[in-house]
C-alpha cells in the first residue's frame, strides 16, 4: 500500500492513496501500522547513527567514514545545492557557491539583498541542520534505565508495597498457558515476559486468569492493573486503555485437518462458517469480508464468535466452523498439539501487540517503558522469545499509544 501525504506550511492538506488501497480490508488500521513503523524505523536510524558518531570520535577510529543514513543527506543536500545554484545563478547571477576542501557544500551571499538574501541564508541553514540532524546524538534514545528493584519506593512510590494484578486468560499457546508440571502456575512467553519486567521494578504480580475478552474490560473497570496477553493494538481499543508496544506479530487460519474446505485465502471465504474471537479485530476483518460477498453476489458468511478459546478449538474439531481466525503463533502451537486441527494460511503481517493499562495511570505506564527497555537490553526478552520459540526479531523498543 502506498499513500502520499501533503504538506503546506507545517499544515496537512491530504493524503493521496494507491488505486483500490482503501477497497483493502482493515486499510485504516493497516494504514497506521505502516506510519507508526516508518516513525520507529527512523527513530532506530537515529538511535544507529548517535553510536556510529560516538565511535568515530574516539582515537583510534578511521577516520572519513559515514553511516549510511549521513551519506543519504549528504547525497541530497549536494544534488539540491546543485540544482539550486544552477537555478539561481541563471536568474539572478548574484549568488556565489563554492566547496570548500572538506567537499563540504556552502554558499556565500555575496551582493545579495533583501528577500533574496534571506533566501540564500535559509538554504544555508536548511542543509546546515539536516546534515546536523544525522549526527545530533539523541540522549532520550540512548538513556536505559537500569534494573533497580530496591529503589522502588524512589523511583515509583505509587508502586511500592502493591502487588501488579496481570490479565491472562491461561489457554493462549505459546504466550500463557498452565505447566504442565504445575496446573497452579501460568507459563509462557507473555508471562515470562512481564515476571522479568515486574522484577526489574521491583513490584511483585498476580495473575488473574479469565476469558479473554473479559480482560480488556477489567483493566478499564480497575478489576485488574493490566492486560498482558496477546493484545493486539487497534485505535478503538486505545479509547478504552492505554497501550505500551512490546512485539509486532502475524495472523493465520485454522481448520480441521486436511483443509477439507481448501480455503487458501481470505477471498475463499464467503459462504462458509467462519469463528473468531469475541470483539477481536478478526472478527471486525470477517464481518467485512462477509460485507464484500454480499455486495459481489456471493453467499455471506456465518459469523461464530467465541470467548474461551478452548471451547473454540473443539468448534473446529468437531466441524460446526469451517475455519477460526487467529494469532499465527497460537495457531502454529495449538496445530502441533492437537491432531485434528491444522494450521492454514496466513495473513495481516505486521499487527503491534502490547500491554493494557487503565487510563491516566502514568506511574505503572513509565514503570513498564523501563522496565521493558532494560529488560529487552540485556538480552533476555530475546531469550524468553527463542525459549518459545518466537521470532526474536519481532521485539519492538517500548512504545506507548494512547490513541
């Protein structure tokens, strides 16, 4: 999908889309996906580019070497100056650019008056401060609080002394799920996850098990503290609670064994009993596609929702849906256990999962960002995905939405 945005005097006029982008389903929040990666992307560009320059300023370094990102500026700024000079030297003859030894572009607004000189010093400026941009280190990048459990009290005292009621809704495979060896204990990549931030603070944790779509819900209504259990961020969501972004994750079908439907794709879908959770955004995509069959003249689809996903994955097995919509993973995992279910097709790559915490509850929220950001950096986020068998690289820095 690709959109272009137009600008005008820092004001926004519109955004122009591909041909038949907005026909897609879910294009809005696939959309936002997209903008809030580009936003990272280049925050982690940043983040590289404040290391490179650390490096290259001690001693033993060599020297006249870019970062990718600083020759991409440096690239443009001389295509632009060029352009411009050539530009402006035809209209005017007034300007004088010159390189000096460095190679470095610079103009000299020599005879130039009034509002032409004012251009010719702006432009100077302009790439001054681009070209700055990329080597300007970025302090709040690079500030990882450290693991400080006995300082609690100091660092968050509206923490101290409580104990952190955690959602899970225990049957999510691989994210939280019963041991095997213990019944009592709730294991898992989600779970792990949060016992090792929680730790990090320094606040003990509960967790609450329930259906999961109960557990959105009780964070808003203050029955528990947060939701930690494969929640996928969409803006409607993010009017009830706020979000902190840990993972990006993917979406993908299951059906009984042998696919005896042959659904390969979304667009096979219409005529058929499909399930999805309850107030899950798969539920919303098949409402829509059910929406499109309906408009092409094709038979509607029969919606199932459910809210235990251990009575949805007996739905399956015994043939009263065609096809469940879900994580890829949990998919992936309950395939494996479960011999009359397989794992089909995939779809909606890219969806950010995080945590649910109650609105206007700061303290806990910049307590998770810390406690997130340390944990991920010493390397133990990316263990607890391998452990679980999880695509390490899906790790996200911490990120909070609250809209």
């Amino acid at each position: 999908m690709w959109a272009i945005s137009l600008w005008i005097n820092h004001r926004y006029l519109a955004k122009l889309d591909a041909p038949g982008a907005m026909d897609e389903l879910l294009f809005e929040e696939r959309r936002q996906i997209n903008v809030r990666a580009s936003i990272k992307i280049g925050a982690q560009d940043r983040h590289v580019d404040t290391w490179v320059q650390r490096s290259l300023r001690s001693r033993p370094a060599i020297r006249g070497g870019y970062s990718w990102q600083e020759e991409t500026y440096r690239g443009f700024n001389n295509w632009l100056v060029d352009r411009y000079r050539a530009e402006w030297h035809g209209r005017t003859g007034q300007l004088d650019w010159r390189r000096n030894k460095a190679g470095t572009t610079v103009a000299s607004a020599q005879r130039v008056t009034g509002d032409s000189g004012m251009i010719a010093r702006c432009l100077t400026a302009v790439l001054f401060l681009a070209a700055f941009a990329a080597a300007t280190p970025s302090h709040a990048a690079d500030e990882i609080k450290p693991c400080e459990p006995d300082k609690v009290a100091t660092r968050y005292p509206g923490l101290a002394g409580k104990t952190i009621k955690i959602g899970e809704d225990g049957v999510s495979l691989p994210f939280n799920f019963r041991d095997p060896n213990n019944p009592d204990q709730i294991i898992g990549s989600d779970a792990d996850l949060a016992r090792a931030v929680f730790k990090c603070i320094g606040v003990p944790v509960e967790f609450v098990t329930g259906v999961w779509s109960g557990l959105l819900p009780a964070v808003a209504g203050g029955r528990i503290d947060i939701m930690w259990d494969v929640l996928y961020y969409t803006p409607e969501r993010a009017k009830m609670v706020d979000f902190v972004l840990y993972s990006t994750m993917a979406d993908r079908a299951i059906v009984h064994k042998g696919n005896p439907k042959n659904l390969q794709s979304l667009d096979d879908l219409c005529g058929t009993k499909a399930l999805a959770g309850l107030a899950t955004v798969e539920i919303v995509m098949l409402q829509k596609i059910s929406d499109k069959c309906v408009a092409a003249g094709k038979p509607a689809i029969e919606l199932n929702t459910f809210q235990d996903r251990s009575q949805a994955w007996q739905m399956v097995e015994t043939g009263r849906v065609d096809i469940m919509l879900s994580n890829a993973m949990i998919a992936t995992a309950i395939s494996a256990e479960k011999p009359l279910l397989e794992a089909g097709f995939s779809f909606l790559p890219g969806i950010k999962v995080g945590v649910a915490i109650a609105k206007g509850r700061a303290e806990l929220t910049q307590a998770l960002v810390d406690g997130l950001t340390a944990v991920t950096a010493s390397g133990e986020t990316a263990k607890i995905f391998a452990k679980y068998k999880l695509d390490p690289s899906w790790i996200l820095p911490p990120d909070v939405l609250t809209q």
